[in-house]
C-alpha cells in the first residue's frame, strides 16, 4: 500500500507509464538458486551474459531489497515454506519467475517430494522451460518481466483487474475436470 | 483303513522328468502345463488354458523320449509341440532350458513366424501387449535371413461392424477359431485356403473364392449384414496373440503401455463378471475381461467389452438441475438443490394434501445405493413405496425372492450350473438375458441335459443342444404344473430334475406369468433340484439383498412382520417402520399417473422398458427428483436433478445372481457421487441421518441387519390362469418377447460398432400360424390393444409353438413395451404386409 | 605414529623472493591482465549467438515432401519420455481425412514444455523420423497452458512443393515407398484434390493462366 493506492484516478494513467519504466528498468532479484538451474542463473550474471545490461544490476540477499524472486531448481516439499516466507519479506511491487521445468511444473520429478511448481506456493509471472534453460533464456525471461512490469497497474486500475483475474479464476475449469496434458 | 483301500484312494499321478526335474501331476496333464508348475515356461502361442490344444503355431517344440514296452527309452526322432502331448509315465523331456535341439527348433519356429509377419509394431494395437513380440525381442534374432517382399493382404478385413482382422498379421494360431467354434459356439470364422495363402476370414464368398454359397439362415441373422455373428466376439481380440483382431472402437485409440488398468466388475448384467477398465488422463478407452475362474473364467460378453461410452456422451450431467420460474432445467449449486429436493419432498410427504411418496431406485444399482434408497423411503419419507423393479413385477415373485433367494449366500454358482446333470430354464434365455452364464452352459455340453420351456428353440439355446419343452407364453406356470404332475409326453424332464445336482433356472420374465413361481417352487420342492433365480440387470439381486422391495426389509425379513420392522428400526436407531405395505413398481407408477402420488424419487430407471400409460406416471408427479448419469426421459421431467456417478467412477457392490458379492472400486477419479451419498446429503438436508455416506457405512451397517430365516414371507402361492382364461389363449395369438443381449438399452448408446453387431430383428412365427392366420407378405404387422403398430420382417420359424409371435423387446424398430403397450404372454393381433 | 604428528608440507611449490614480496597484491594480476581485452559479453537479445548445431531445442513434427504428416501417433516418443511431458491420441485415416501416409495418424499431440526437459529420448525412439528438434530456444510465457504446444504449433512449416494434410496419398504408392524416399512433392491428383476440397487452402500452388 503505497500513495499510489490513494491517487485519484485521472492522474494514474501517465504516472502509470513513469513508475512502471522505473520499476521495469531496475528490476534486482533475490537469490532463490534450489538446484543446477541456479548454476545457469549465476552464469547470467557473470560478465559473457551480464544480467546488469538490462537493469538486474545485483542479486540481493535480502528479500526486503528485491522486485524478483527468480525461482531456480525443483522446490522440495519442505524448501515450500521458506519460499514462501521470502516472498512475504519481499516488499510490493514484486513479482516471480519460475526459472525451468522444475519449478515451473515439477518436471521430471512427479514425485511426493517435490512441489509440483512453485505456483502451487507463490503466484508465478512467467514460466521459463528448460533443463536448464540457457543463460540467454533467463534474459529472454527478464526481458518478458520488465515488459510486465512496465504494464502494472496502479489504483483504480489494479483493483478493476485485481477483481478480473478473481472472476476468470473461479470460473476456470477445476484441474479435477482438466483433461489430457493439464491433468 | 487298510493300506490297500489308502493306495485305492489316492488319485492316480504320473512322473516323468522334465529339464532333470522330477515332476508329478494328474494323468491327463499336457507336457506344457506340467513344466509350468515347476516353473519351467516354455514359449507359445496357439495354446490357451481354456481351449482345445491344436498344436497350431509349433512354438512350444520340446525334445521328448518315451519309455518303450522294454522299460528303454525311445526318444522321439523330431521335437515335439509340448502344448498338445500328454505327460506320460517314465517320460523324459527337455525343454530349451537344457536342450539345444529344442531351443534351436523354438528359434527356427520363431523366424518363420515372422518372415511373413510385418514389422508395423508402432501402429499396432497390440504391440507393447504382444507375445509376439515379447518373445521376438526375448528368444528371437536380431536380423531377418528372409529379404524377399512380405506377403501382404488387403487390410483391415472387417468381419463385423465391431471386430476387423489384420490377416498379415496373423500367425494362424487358430485361438479365435477355436474360441469360436468351442466356447461361443459361432463358428462364422476358419481357417481358409492353403499353404502360404493360409488365412483366417469369415464366412465370405469374396474370401471363400466360391461364389454362389453364402450362408443363410443364422449368420444372416447380423444387422451389419455380416457374417460374423457373435455375442462373444471381442474375447477373441483379447487372446489374439498378435494384434490380427482389433476392435473398431479401440483401433489407433491408445497405446497398451500408456493405459491404466482398474479392475473392475461389470454391470450389464447380473453374471457379475471381472473386468479390467483400462483408461488414460480421465478417459476409458477399453474394457478387457478379468480373470476370474469362479465365475467369467476369462470371456466376457461383447456388451460388457464395448458398450462403455455411455457415460462419457455430451448428455452426462455434471451440476445439479433445478426446474426454473419459467419450467426450464437450469444448472444449480448443490446446496440450492438440495434445499429445493428437501423442500419438496417435505411438502409431498407431510403437506396438507400428501399422498405419499414413492421411490424407483431401477434395477441397476449396487448394494450399497439399493440400500440407500429404502432406507431413505422407510426413514424419511416413511413408505414402503420402493422397487427397484423397473419391470413386470408382481407379490408373488417378492414372495418368492423373500422366501428363497434374499439372505440365503451364495446358493448355485456357476461351478453347480456347470456340473449341473440336468438345467431346465424357464422364463430365460441364457445368450440374450444371461451372458457368460450361456458360456457356462455351453461348456458343459455333452454331458448335460437342458430343458428350455419356450414357444421355440432360438439360436442360443440350439447351441446348447437343448430341448425344448414347448410353452405358449404366460403359461410357464401350467407347463410346469403338468410337468410336476408327470403328465404328458414330458416325464424325463421330471426324471431329470429328480436327478443329484439339476437347476430349475428361472429368469425375470417369469415374473408376468401368473402362477409362474408357484409353479417353479412346487416342482423344485417336488424334485429336489436345486432354484436359481437368475435376473436380467446388474443390480436386481443386490437390491432384493438390501430390501429396497415394497414387501422386504434388508436380510430378506417381511416388511409385514412386526418383529422384523422392530429388529431393523433398532439398527438404524428410530422409533419404528412405515406399517402400510408397499406398492410394486409399476403400482407405484399407475398410481401417480393417475394423480394419487405427491411425488417420487428416482434412479437410474429407462422409461422405453415402460408401457406408455405408466411411463406418463413420470411426467404427471407433482414433485420429481431424479438422480441420474445422463439426460433422460425422467430428468426432462424432474423438478430437482442431481448428477450420480456410473458404476466406472465409484466404489461399491454388486450381488451377482447366485448371491455372490463383488465388490469394485473406483477406475476413474472423478468428483461425481454415488447414490447413496446424494441421498445420504438429501436426508441430512430434511433433518434426517441416513448414516449412509460410504460403501464402509452401508457395509457395516449392513452387516448388523438381523438375518431371521422365520421372519422370511411365506412362500408364493398364486393360482395361474384359470380353464377359460388358457382356452381363450390358446385361440388368439400371444405374444413372446425379450431383450436381445445387444438391443437399444441407454447403456449401449455411444457404441455404433456394437450396435452394427446386433441380430436383425424379425418377429417369429410358425409355418402353421402363418397358415392359419392366412398371413401374406413378408412384413408381419403386430398390434396390442393400443394404437401402436411395429412392423418387423417375419421369419417363419418351424416347430414353434402355434398361435404365437415373437418379437425383440426393445430393438431397433421394436419396442413392445413403449409401442404396443404390451408384455410376454399378452394376446396381440398380427397381419401380414408386403412392406 | 599418529597422523596429528606429521608436520604439515605444502605440495605447492615454493616461491622465491620476488614472488614473496608481489605476494599480497598477486590477485590484481588477473585484473590487469583482462583489463584492457575487448569484453565478451553476449548483448542478448540484440546479437543472437548461433547454437551449436546439434542444441536441443524446441520440438518439430515433419512432413513428408508431399505435405503429409510423418507422425502415425505410435505414443512411442510420449512412452520414452522420462517426464511425461508428451500426449498423443492416434486415429484412423479415412479416404476423406487422410493426414499420414499408411492407415494411422496422430490426431492429438501436445508437448508440455513445463515438463520437457530436452533430453532427445523422444527424438531417438521415433520410428518415422516425424519428430526432430530445432534450435529454436526462445520459450516464455505467463500460464502453464499457454507452453503446451498443440499439433498446429509443432508442425514444420510447407516447403516448396508441399501441400497443407489432410489430402490423399500419392497415387499408386503405399506408405512404404514414402518411407524409402519415392515421394518426392505433391502430384497433380493431389492438388486436384486439395482444390476440390479446398478451394481456399493457402498451400494451394498459383494456377498459371494461358
């Protein structure tokens, strides 16, 4: 809850586009490596990649720093909670990437002790495949991020799509009711 | 004992050595069966437990030596097939495990059997299930020595709408073949042709490469105009043992290995027989037969194999309906309709101007939701109103079913048909009404004597070589009075039935028949032999079992007796049972068709089974509930719907003819409900605990019902049609009917392959009836006393019964009891018609 | 003896004096050495470094050079996936549909590619050579629907000479000679066909007037 929350709505439209350029141009993820995808995550950030060309200058330690959770590896049943918490500690606007298979479905791991993906646990933004993916993955991924992140809304218009998203939910198909793939 | 009398006691073995293994088995025993029990397996493929040995693929070669008549041993010059030798004595064998003759001989078999065979694996049915393939990849070579071009055939072959062949693929095991000829007793396909050009086909003048003799008569009987004409046909798909036969529904559908299997039991009709559901992601793709050597040994019928996509059709009703302001059904939330069930059903039962209310389960039901809707009838809405008899049911079969089948166990089993000396079968057609119980039958041919008391001996029955005993329909009870009588030309179906072990089988349509069971009872007491009651529908003995009759409490006790209400209410904890007794189903419904009901609660019941005059008890209900799979007839009337699970997606039992329980599980997850939790929420909703929310509830409560055999209702004692009434038959034409095994039926829809192997229907009468009659033209018209007219094509049947017509009771273009109004045993008028 | 009483000897060997006294400041030397080279950084997504050839990327379904489908839906690639990330449902050709040479085709194929981990198994256990893998990487996106890519999605793009399935085999062939490489493009009976069925379909070759 920001001032952005109490500002009359005429005005959000262009302070829309301003703070979503800023946010979207420095987007610092908190470091969430689970498994060998992390390795592929901390290449990017090495200097052949070079995550601070597009504005992910430095991975933060603490959640209260970070806009992103880059959700790197399979998310054990037990590693759930504390996921969990960090993303509590991460203050808004923050949003989730689930870097490969793993996190992002649970992969190849069908099995009782992983989580089969972490939007079972935080709400995801973007889904990235891959085994692990490629560095150039991640940035493509990033770059998916900050458009989205561009287009937040604020006030008024975060509440209208707030009040969308609930209604598209409840009216979705039970995944009981799901058939083929998504089962 | 002496030591002699012990050794005379003892059954005679024989041992012989296989792989330097002693072995001892029973004399009779096939070489290959013998290695299996000390676990030696020798591959095959012609060979089939339940079949004939034929010796047909030669995969199973063993080297064999035989004791001579001086002691020495003389072995065989050429290996042998281990599938059709018996074990002999002395004898030595030596299977590829330890001979290098043997194993060379199984790899040589091995490459001639696939030298013609294509190597189409990937789009093959069977391939991932294949023991051609198993054994290929196990004992088979990597390369082919054969380079030449495969011999190949025109695929696929349809044999009928529902089973296609694959000749290339074939081995020529002959295992359909023989099924064929010795267990179905349809022999429409055989082995054809000569060496290379050896092929299985039907028969087909095409194929046959004899033009101008196609068969007439039985094979023509196939709607698909096919020859192929079998109930039992898919059991040959199953044990094809390359993928040769495919079904049509199945074919290219899935993958063996991408399927799960549930086991399951089937419930078309009331054999109980194992199956195997086999589906992907929430979708059945095939139902396979189970192996239970009890009771379906490994066959099923082809309705139970195929007709599964009833429940999956678009019509499936997945919310609660509620019946709108404007009389329109509209999805509703649970909660809404159970208010709006609960609110009705209160008005209609203790309203200003209640007359009753009245529950119709249907007759396919498990144990469980049987269960539940009488109790449901006699707690809450307090009536004895309840039948799950969706059918022509009258006091004295209840009276029949109280005093000799409900809470009597397992009585005759398929095991005692099978070994049965004599069966006399009244009132039953096994291939059309019984399934696999015909099979078993059929199994016993040759040393079994079957009596059928029909008006004509029909194809199934022929095939079990019976006799007939000629009976005008409606008159099975005077039939069976002469014979009990020992009058007339019929004595050695009396000297039979007094025989050790002899079965009277009396099915449902004796129900219509006005002393039938009375009749049925006294002989049986008369003769010693042994009653099996053996209904058309799944769940007909469960629900005598769990009392949801007007005239039973559960455990098979009168609803009369004031001693049995008290020891049921005790169990279920109220203060006492509806004391008025109940009315049948078709009471139930002549009643509310004439307004005198305030409302009913309905199952799975199919109006088109119904007389028109009761159907329309149905629509004119005040109050309608009904709790159904799928749209019907009785939900386009229903004020409140609620969606109910089949039997694929829920748990529960039931009770096959001869009392055995068979319990299933779930195969597919879904969120639908069985009956007995719908009805379990619905009284909760009306202030009432039904205590019936599980198959563990109803089990347990179940087994606290006291079971008193004095408390049973006498047994039936009703008078048949009196002098006049049979005289007066006997000059009008009377009326024969059943279901054909594959006809209309609700749980057949979805399934057009299944429905293309269903027999013409024709109607039936005798050359000198047609004579009589002075009928003319191909096309027999019959009429009830009604409107209503069906026009079938006549068959002229000799040694039918005189003054009477047969027809199928619900096929297409035939449905008596809708369209004429009528039952078996009714007097119509017929005339003949060109067109 | 104890092993707590062998003295310690370092296997590195040991510097002189100068290399004792540069000691302290040493690590700088990597510093100054990458200092004045060209930096290496990729500048993804402006420059598109190219994949080596054999990279494991997203999935392709190939056609035959008529336009048929190779894919006959055998489930065999959905059974060698380690992470069940494939779902096929096959069906019958029939002479109005005819979508793969032979009497089978996959009507259904889905790829979930929040499962597919790129191993190739599939690759390897398809019989018909219907499914390859490109090297096409670029995958994202918001909903787990949105990475199941359907038939449509998979299927290779019409080269020259091809024409949009469903239409009939060539004629006089069976699907062995499509599988020996006999077919080569798509004959005059088959755009004939394509023409009568359908008049509008864009893989349709231009009718040359005059």
């Amino acid at each position: 809850m920001g001032l952005e929350e109490s500002m009359p709505s005429f005005l959000t439209g262009t302070v829309e586009d301003v703070v979503g350029w800023a946010r979207g141009a420095s987007i610092w993820p908190v470091t969430f490596g689970l498994a060998c995808c992390s390795i592929e995550m901390m290449a990017t950030g090495g200097p052949r990649f070079d995550i601070a060309r597009i504005g992910s200058e430095v991975f933060r330690s603490s959640p209260r720093q970070a806009d992103l959770m880059i959700v790197a590896g399979r998310l054990s049943q037990k590693m759930a909670p504390v996921l969990r918490q960090v993303y509590d500690q991460m203050s808004e606007p923050k949003w989730v990437l689930a870097m490969g298979v793993c996190a992002s479905s649970g992969g190849m791991f069908n099995n009782y002790a992983i989580v089969q993906g972490v939007d079972h646990v935080v709400p995801v933004d973007i889904y990235l495949p891959g085994c692990p993916p490629r560095p150039e993955m991640l940035l493509g991924a990033l770059m998916a991020i900050k458009e989205h992140a561009k287009k937040t809304p604020l006030g008024a218009h975060r509440r209208e799509i707030a009040k969308a998203v609930e209604e598209a939910a409840l009216a979705a198909l039970p995944t009981s009711e799901m058939k083929g793939l998504l089962r | 004992m002496t030591v002699k009398q012990e050794w005379a006691m003892t059954p005679p073995t024989v041992t012989a050595i296989i792989d330097g293994i002693r072995v001892t088995v029973p004399p009779g025993t096939l070489i290959i069966r013998a290695a299996e029990s000390i676990g030696i397996e020798i591959p095959r493929f012609c060979d089939h437990p339940l079949l004939e040995p034929a010796g047909a693929c030669r995969q199973c070669l063993v080297e064999i030596a035989e004791p001579g008549p001086d002691g020495k041993l003389r072995p065989y010059l050429k290996p042998q097939t281990s599938c059709s030798m018996v074990l002999t004595e002395g004898m030595v064998v030596r299977t590829q495990v330890t001979s290098k003759v043997a194993e060379r001989a199984q790899r040589g078999i091995m490459e001639l059997l696939l030298i013609n065979h294509p190597l189409d694996c990937p789009v093959c049915d069977k391939g991932g299930e294949c023991p051609l393939q198993n054994q290929a990849m196990t004992t088979g070579q990597a390369d082919s020595r054969f380079t030449e071009a495969k011999r190949t055939f025109e695929k696929p072959l349809t044999l009928s709408t529902e089973i296609l062949l694959d000749r290339e693929r074939c081995i020529l095991c002959q295992r359909c073949t023989r099924f064929s000829d010795q267990i179905s007793g349809d022999p429409f396909i055989e082995l054809q042709e000569r060496g290379a050009r050896s092929q299985v086909g039907a028969f087909d003048p095409e194929v046959l490469d004899f033009d101008g003799y196609a068969p007439t008569g039985l094979a023509a009987e196939d709607e698909s105009g096919r020859p192929f004409s079998s109930y039992f046909s898919g059991n040959t798909i199953q044990i094809c043992p390359v993928g040769a036969l495919t079904s049509a529904g199945y074919r290219f559908r899935a993958r063996p290995f991408d399927l799960v299997a549930s086991p399951s039991i089937a419930g078309h009709d009331s054999s109980g027989s194992a199956i195997a559901i086999e589906h992907r992601r929430g979708k059945v793709l095939r139902v396979l037969a189970g192996n239970d050597p009890e009771v379906n040994e490994e066959w099923i019928t082809d309705k139970d194999r195929f007709a599964f996509p009833w429940s999956s059709l678009d019509d499936r009703i997945t919310r609660p309906l509620v019946r709108g302001e404007d009389g329109e059904l509209r999805e509703a939330t649970w909660p809404e309709a159970l208010a709006r069930a609960a609110d009705g059903l209160r008005e209609a039962v203790s309203g200003a101007r209640s007359k009753g209310v009245g529950v119709l389960p249907g007759g396919r039901v498990t144990l469980e939701d049987a269960y539940a809707y009488q109790k449901f009838a006699r707690v809450v809405l307090g009536t004895n109103d309840v039948d799950a008899r969706s059918r022509i049911a009258g006091d004295e079969e209840e009276a029949f079913l109280g005093s000799r089948v409900a809470g009597s166990g397992l009585g005759v089993t398929f095991a005692d048909l099978e070994a049965a000396p004599v069966v006399a079968l009244i009132g039953f057609e096994p291939e059309d009404e019984g399934g696999v119980v015909f099979l078993r039958l059929r199994k016993a041919r040759g040393r079994q004597k079957v009596f059928t008391f029909a008006p004509f001996v029909s194809r199934g029955n022929a095939k079990l070589d019976a006799t007939l005993v000629p009976t005008v329909p409606g008159l099975e009870g005077a039939a069976l009075d002469s014979i009990r009588r020992g009058s007339g030309t019929v004595g050695d179906v009396f000297d039979g039935l007094s025989q050790e072990g002899a079965v009277l089988v009396v099915g449902e349509r004796l129900a219509g028949v006005p002393g039938g069971f009375t009749a049925a009872v006294a002989l049986a007491d008369r003769t010693g032999a042994r009653l099996a009651w053996i209904p058309r529908r799944a769940g007909e003995r469960g629900a005598v079992e769990a009392g949801a009759l007007p005239g039973l409490l559960p455990g098979g006790s009168s609803a009369q007796s004031a001693e049995a209400r008290e020891g049921v209410a005790r169990v279920w904890g109220v203060s006492g049972l509806p004391l008025a007794p109940g009315r049948a189903a078709y009471d139930i419904l002549g009643l509310a068709s004439s307004g005198g009901l305030s409302g009913l609660v309905v199952g799975g019941l199919t109006l088109s089974d119904l007389p028109k005059t009761l159907a329309n008890g149905i629509a004119k209900a005040p109050f309608l509930v009904s709790l159904e799979v799928r749209l019907s007839d009785v939900t386009a009337h229903a004020d409140v719907v609620f969606p109910v699970a089949p039997s694929s997606e829920k748990a529960g039992t039931f009770v096959n003819w001869e009392g055995r329980l068979r319990p299933f599980t779930a195969a597919l997850q879904t969120s639908a409900l069985s009956d007995h939790r719908v009805l379990d929420m619905l009284a909760r909703e009306m202030g009432v605990t039904l205590g019936t929310p599980t198959v563990e509830a109803v089990t347990a409560e179940l087994a606290r019902i006291p079971i008193d055999d004095s408390l049973r209702p006498p047994p039936p004692s009703a008078s048949g049609p009196s002098a006049a009434e049979a005289a007066r038959r006997a000059k009008a034409t009377t009326l024969a009917t059943w279901h054909a095994l594959i006809d209309q039926g609700s749980l057949q829809d979805g399934e057009p392959f299944l429905a293309g192997t269903a027999r013409v229907p024709v109607a039936r009468m005798s050359p000198a009836t047609v004579a009589a009659l002075g009928i003319e033209g191909r096309v027999l018209k019959v009429s009830g006393p009604g409107r209503g007219t069906i026009s079938l094509p006549l068959a002229v049947t000799p040694g039918m019964v005189d003054g009477v017509v047969w027809l199928p009771m619900n096929s297409p273009g035939s449905t008596v009891a809708r369209t004429l109004g009528v039952a078996h045993g009714d007097t119509v008028s017929v005339k003949g018609s060109e067109s | 003896m104890t092993r707590a009483d062998v003295p310690f000897v370092s296997n590195l060997p040991r510097k002189g004096a100068a290399g004792r006294f540069f000691a302290p400041v040493a690590g700088f030397g990597v510093t100054m050495r990458n200092i004045f080279r060209r930096p290496k950084t990729e500048q993804y997504p402006r420059q598109k470094l190219p994949t080596e050839p054999r990279y494991h990327g997203r999935h392709q379904l190939n056609r035959h050079p008529d336009g048929l489908e190779k894919c006959i839906g055998c489930e065999l690639c959905a059974w060698a996936c380690p992470a069940d990330a494939i779902y096929v449902e096959a069906d019958s050709n029939t002479p109005e549909a005819q979508y793969s040479p032979g009497e089978r085709y996959g009507s259904v194929y889905q790829i979930n590619y929040l499962r597919c981990i790129f191993c190739g198994l599939c690759i390897e256990a398809c019989p018909t050579r219907a499914l390859t893998m490109t090297n096409d990487y670029e995958l994202q996106g918001p909903t787990r629907e949105g990475l199941i890519y359907e038939k449509q999605d998979l299927l290779a793009p019409l080269a020259p000479g091809m024409l949009l399935a469903p239409h009939p085999m060539v004629p006089g062939t069976t699907d062995a000679d499509y599988y020996r490489g006999d077919v080569t493009q798509a004959v005059r009976k088959q755009i004939d066909w394509v023409r009568e069925n359908r008049p509008d379909d864009p893989s349709l070759p231009e009718v040359h007037h005059g």
